[in-house]
C-alpha cells in the first residue's frame, strides 16, 4: 500500500486496485480512517476530531489529485504520484 503523503503525524495510504467508491486510507497514533474521496466523509473507522478535520480539509484541498491517483493505483499503479502535504 503505497504512501501517498504523511503530515502532522497522519500517514494517508492507498492500496492497489482497490473498491469503489474512491478513497484513501489515514492513520494518526493507532487510530485508523477511510475518507471517501468525493464527499471527504468517513466511510469507516475512527479518528480524533482535530485529526479528522486537518485529513478532510487536505481531501478537498487534494480531491482530483486523489482521484487521479486512486484511479492511476487501479490501472497502472506505477505511476502513482505523491501529494503535498497539509502545512
């Protein structure tokens, strides 16, 4: 599951040809969240809400980037691309 940016101690991940509908995957301290890439709502799992907040700001900021690359991971997943980070 490749890394596809780590701000703030919160690590977003994606994996290879994943399901429908597109999303990532975020960690911070144990805690373990799938965002919903088109709505930034969790989809399933839990995340301390000042995390929560700083992920989903990040998915709008990042939403055809993380589309592009949830797409890119499901058709041709070495050219997937990193993405900034949230100052």
């Amino acid at each position: 599951m490749p890394e596809i940016c780590r701000f703030y101690g919160i690590l977003i991940k994606m994996f290879f040809a994943d399901h429908v509908p597109p999303h990532f995957h975020a960690e911070y301290q144990g805690n373990k969240v799938i965002i919903d890439i088109k709505t930034s709502e969790v989809i399933e799992g839990f995340m301390p809400n000042k995390q929560l907040k700083m992920i989903q700001a990040w998915c709008v900021l990042h939403e055809d980037e993380l589309l592009l690359n949830f797409q890119t991971l499901n058709n041709n997943p070495a050219t997937w691309e990193k993405i900034e980070p949230l100052h």
